[in-house]
C-alpha cells in the first residue's frame, strides 16, 4: 500500500525532527522539510505530498505560514494542517482565512497528529471524490450538449470545436486533441492532428500537423493494442509514446489520457486529454466519462461523413438530372416519363409548349394527360376539329406496362385546330431490380414531312405514269417500224436487202425491248440483265435459226443496267448474237450459244476500288463504287473465226458497230478469241460511269 507523503514546514530544526520521527514511527513517508516560504514551495512543488504540516509562525515573524498555505492553494489542491503554539481566537480567525484542513496546537501530541492527518485523509479522499463526480457529470453534460450541436445546422468543424473545448473545461484539461489515423495503415507510427483546444497559456505541439505519438517501442506497443482493443489508455510523459514532442510536455509535469474513436467496427483516431502542469491521476469515472466522449465523437464523425456522402450524392444527381434537363430541353422532339398511374414524372420544355400547353416544365408533375386533354379541350368545347388526340397515348401506356414491350406507332388528328401527325415512341420504365414503373416516350410532329412526303409521292407518281406512257410509246412506235420493215422485206425479192431489212429489224427489236423492260419495271431506270438478254436471245434464235436447234445459256443473275447503258449493251449483244447465228454453225444441226455478266475490278491504272469490299450485286453500287466494271461474254461453240474474218479490219456493218457502240459509247474494251477447240468467244468490259 502506497504511504501517504508528508511536507513539514517549520522552522525550528528541533520541532520538525521531531515531528519527521513522530510521523515516520506511524508510518507516514516524510517527503521533506523546508524551514523559510521559498523553500517549501519548491519542496511541495517538486514532492507533490498529500499533506502538509505547516508552521503558521516561521522565523521571519509574522503569519508567514499562512500566506505559504495561500501560494500553494493556487496551484494544488494539497490539504494543509497549521502548527501553532497560539491557540488564542485572533490566531485562529487568521489561520482559518487560507481554509486548512486542520489545527494542532503545538507541543503536537502523537495521537493529535494522527486523528488530524487522517480526518484530512478522508476529508481530502471524499472531496477528490466528490469532483470526480462533479467533473463526470461536467464532462456528460458537455458530451450531451455536444452531441445536440451536431444534429444542428451548424458547420461540422465549428461543432466539433465546440466539443473539444466544451469537454477540455469539463474535464479541467489544460489542452485536448483529436489525431486521425493514416488511411489503411493497420500499425500507424504517427498520426495526424485534425483538431485542438488549448487553454490560454498552453499552446499547440510543436510542428502543429503530424505528431510523433511513441517515443518507446515497448510503451508504443503496449498503447497501440489497448487503444486498438478499445481502452482508455493514460500515461505520465515521457513514460508512455503518445507525447506530441519535445518542450514543455517533457519536464515531468505532464499526464494525459487517450481513448480510442471508433467509426462502427473500424478504429478511426484518437481523442486526447493533457494536463500539463502537474502528473495527474485520471479518476475511473473520468475514464468512463471520457469513453463516452469519443463514441459521441465517433458517431458524430460518421454522421458527419453519411451527410457529406448524401451531400456529394445529393449534388451528384443534381448535375445529372439538370444536364438530363437541359439535354431535353434542347431537343425539338417531346420527352416525357410517366409513373403506373399514369402522371408525369418528366416533361421537357417540347412537350410543354407544344401538346400540354403547360405553363413550365414543373406543371406537368403528378398530373395525368387526361388533365391536359380535358382542359384544351375545355377551350372550346362546341368545336369537335379543335383536339382530338390523346386517345391513344391513354390505351398504349397501359399496353406498355402490360407487357414490358415498346410500342412505336403514328397518331393523327386536331391540336388546337390544327391537324397534325405525331410519330410516338414509348417504352417500359425499368428500375434498377428490373421493376417496371412506368413509360418513358418521346414524341415527334412529323406533320410537315408526312405533307412533304406525300407531295413528292404524288409527284413521283405523275412521273411514273408520263414515264410508262412514253415508254409505251416509244415500244408501240418501235414496233411499228418493226412492222413497215418486215413488211417491205417480204415485198422485195433481193435475199441482200431481205437479210439488211431483218438486219435493221432485230437491232430495233433490242431497242424496244429494253422499253418493254424498262415499262415492266418498278423504279424505271433498271433492267435485269438475266432476264433481258434471254428474251433477246430467245427472240434472235426464233429469227435466224431455221433449221439448225441453237441452246442459249444465260447466266447474267445479280446484274442489272440502266438506262443509259441498256440499249447500247442490247444492240452489242444483239449483233453479236446475229452474227454467231449467221455464221457460227453452217452445216451444223446443233449449237450453244453462251451469254455470261459479272463484275470484275478495274485495273490499277483505271482505279482501285474492289468488286467483293461490301458491295451488293445492283448496277448502282457498281456505278458509285468506280472501282468496278461490267463485262458481258457472249460465246458459241461454233466453227469460229480464226481465218475467216479479223475483227479489227472487218468491212462488215455489224461488227464494225459493235467496236464502235463498245469503245466510242461505252468506252469500253472489246477482244475476241477462237480457241483451238473451235467456237468464238467475245467480251467487252466498260465503266458504268462511263456509259
């Protein structure tokens, strides 16, 4: 059991060792003796005794004692009994200004001294005892008072400030201050002060930001896992590493005590309290305190931090939901949402102007679109051309949320007396867990392109007709001339000018045909290459194959001319054909004629382009490409014309017009060939571009 330490003050060397004998033989620890004022105060300064007996008369005269007991009053709380050999009413009235705790008169008994030290004892236990209490209840106070602050509108920072300050002078601290710890770091060496009050008179630690909290391993461990395990941990500097540096705090007259923060489970920072002008011993109850001030500041720091969350969320959809605002309202189209009652939820400023004719973008909120219907309506309601939509947007949004499927459809009829075509786009409103919640659309007034649409549809459709008379036309007169020609031919006797007639009459036949084609087709401006060349085909052989039974292969799929370059291709293939017919198959029974069409790429010094990089079989891709060309093969497997006829210097009409259609018109490339086998094969290639 620790003695309790004794301060004598007295200036008679014989009394105070006589009294050091009298308390050392009760079992008193005499701290020291000190005879004049400077003296004891230093003494009970450095001893820090739990009693003082002190002598009201010292040598220098006077009342010197009392205004010793004075001086120390003011620094300590140290119980003081006054020794005095005058017990008369004038002593004692002066002695009892400086509030002693006792007074024995001297010669001191044995017995006097000790009823008096420990009735000083237990006086001076129930009063440490009683401000223990008092300074719990302070500090309580203070934690409520705090925690009120902080479900307040006040700044977190300001609050918390508060709270430090208001629990320093609770808790009679000469300085407190919160240390966060590093992010991560399950085993921190330092730590960073966020916040600190200070007395006046005690100042911040030196450096002010990151604090060494241990100044020995040992120590340091042993803190680190009681504040870890969530204990209060108390020390007296520099006996324990949670000191702030060097300085004031390292003069044997510091004490602090620290308990841990806590953010739920995970540990957060320190709060800690310094008295720094004495090695004060922390009460149980400041302890108990104490924990309760750090879960208050733990809970106010992670409130603190779920409000700065919400706040930065908060912000967050405020940004995404006015750039979502101001996106729709920049588009010309009508945007909206709706809940499964079927109110608005959103309306852009579209929509607002144009259909609703709400006053603002907030009107529409909570209300249904029958409001809106019903009140245009309202405007005139003898005037059934006045409006006459909203019937369908009712049924769909109720299809949509039946179903979970977008719906695209095209409502007609009168907004404000005007008649208009919408083109409507709803789909389901999905949450995040899938749930539907209502309809979103968006709604474009397509009446000016339905109207524009329809004037050239009908004007298209003038064309298409002038276009099938003139072609009809055009065949109708061909085929006059085809006429008065075979006509004339059956009226001639000269087989030469009979052969120049029907001549004359297939290469009109191939004209016409490409009309007759270009009348049956849908869009007027191509032909089918397949199917044309074996009508014109079929029609040749029927003409010039007397006897002789001629097979005619076509393979022209995927091909198809237009309409500048179809009647010139026809008269080449025409003549070609004729002459294969004329001259292919003297003496034969049988033949086979071949007509063959595809695309090919251009040669590098023409073009680039590739036939196969995406390109459908269609004239027209062909003819925007420009990297490709058309060649037609037509071939027979007759005698040939190897030494019979040279197609360069021939005198003969139609070939000299194919050369001249091929290479002037189409300005394209004509070869011919006569295998070994026997047959001809001749192929031209030109440009659609080019035609």
């Amino acid at each position: 059991m620790k003695k309790t330490r004794v301060v004598i003050v007295e200036d008679s060397e014989f009394i105070a060792h006589g009294l050091e004998k009298i308390l050392q033989s009760m079992g008193y620890n005499v701290a020291g003796i000190a005879s004049e004022k400077a003296a004891a105060l230093k003494l009970v300064e450095e001893s820090s005794p739990d009693v003082i007996l002190m002598d009201i008369e010292l040598s220098s005269g006077g009342m010197e004692g009392i205004s010793i007991a004075e001086e120390i009053k003011k620094v300590r709380a140290i119980p003081v009994i006054f020794l005095s050999a005058h017990d008369d009413d004038a002593t004692l009235r002066k002695s009892l200004q400086a509030e002693p705790y006792g007074f024995i008169s001297k010669p001191a008994k044995s017995r006097d001294i000790r009823a008096a030290i420990e009735i000083v004892l237990n006086k001076n236990r129930a009063r440490i005892a009683e401000e223990e209490l008092l300074r719990k209840d302070a500090i309580l106070h203070a934690v409520c008072q705090s925690a009120n602050n902080f479900f307040s509108e006040n700044i977190f920072d300001t609050n918390i400030r508060s709270a430090i300050k208001n629990l320093g002078i609770a808790s009679g601290a000469d300085r407190v201050s919160i240390f966060i710890l590093p992010d991560g770091d399950k085993t921190p060496s330092s730590v960073k002060k966020a916040y600190s009050w200070h007395k006046e008179g005690y100042g911040e630690f030196n450096g002010g930001g990151v604090v060494s909290e241990y100044s020995a391993i040992s120590i340091h461990q042993e803190c680190f896992n009681g504040l870890r395990k969530g204990a209060v941990v108390t020390g007296n500097h520099p006996g324990c590493g949670l000191s702030g540096g060097s300085g004031s705090d390292s003069d044997g007259k510091f004490s602090f005590m620290a308990a841990p923060v806590f953010l739920d489970e995970q540990w957060w920072g320190i709060v800690r309290f310094d008295n720094c002008h004495d090695s004060r011993v922390w009460s149980l109850s400041e302890k108990e305190a104490l924990t309760a001030a750090a879960s208050m500041i733990g809970s106010a720091v992670r409130h603190e931090i779920i409000e700065k969350n919400l706040r930065n969320e908060e912000d967050r959809y405020k940004y995404l939901y006015n750039l979502v605002r101001v996106m729709c309202d920049n588009v010309p189209d009508m945007i909206w949402s709706k809940d499964r009652n079927n109110c608005y939820t959103f309306a852009n400023r579209e929509l607002c102007r144009k259909y609703l004719f709400a006053s603002d973008t907030s009107e529409p909120v909570g209300k249904p679109i029958t409001y809106f219907i019903e009140r245009t309506k309202a405007e005139r309601p003898d005037d059934h051309e006045w409006f006459t939509l909203g019937d369908m947007s009712v049924k769909t949004d109720l299809e949509v949320m039946e179903t979970g499927k977008p719906v695209k459809y095209e409502d007609r009829g009168y907004l404000r007396g005007r008649y208009v075509y919408l083109d409507v786009f709803k789909s389901p409103f999905f949450d995040s867990s899938g749930n539907i919640i209502g309809t979103l659309g968006c709604t474009r007034d397509i009446t000016e392109e339905k109207r524009t649409r329809d004037e050239i549809k009908r004007s298209l459709d003038e064309k298409t007709i002038l276009l099938q008379e003139v072609h009809h036309r055009v065949k109708n007169n061909l085929a006059i001339v085809n006429s008065l020609l075979s006509m004339q031919g059956r009226s001639v006797e000269s087989s030469d000018i009979r052969n120049s007639l029907k001549d004359a009459e297939m290469r009109i036949f191939s004209i016409s045909s490409v009309h007759e084609e270009l009348y049956k087709s849908e869009d007027f401006s191509h032909i089918d290459a397949d199917r044309h060349f074996t009508l014109l085909g079929e029609e040749i052989i029927g003409n010039y194959a007397a006897g002789t039974l001629i097979l005619l292969d076509v393979d022209c799929k995927g091909i198809r001319l237009g309409l500048n370059t179809a009647i010139p291709v026809s008269l080449v293939v025409n003549e070609l054909l004729t002459n294969s017919l004329k001259y292919a198959f003297s003496g034969r029974d049988e033949g086979v004629i071949t007509i063959k069409a595809g695309k090919e790429d251009m040669p590098e010094k023409e073009a680039g382009g590739n036939c196969d990089s995406g390109m459908d079989n269609m004239y027209g891709a062909a003819e925007r490409s420009g990297g490709c060309r058309i060649c037609i093969e037509v071939s027979d497997d007759g005698i040939g014309m190897k030494n019979t006829v040279d197609p360069e210097n021939t005198s003969s009409l139609g070939l000299s017009l194919v050369k001249n259609i091929v290479r002037m018109q189409l300005d394209g490339e004509l070869t011919f060939e006569s295998p070994d086998e026997g047959g001809t094969i001749c192929r031209f290639c030109f440009s659609p571009e080019n035609s």
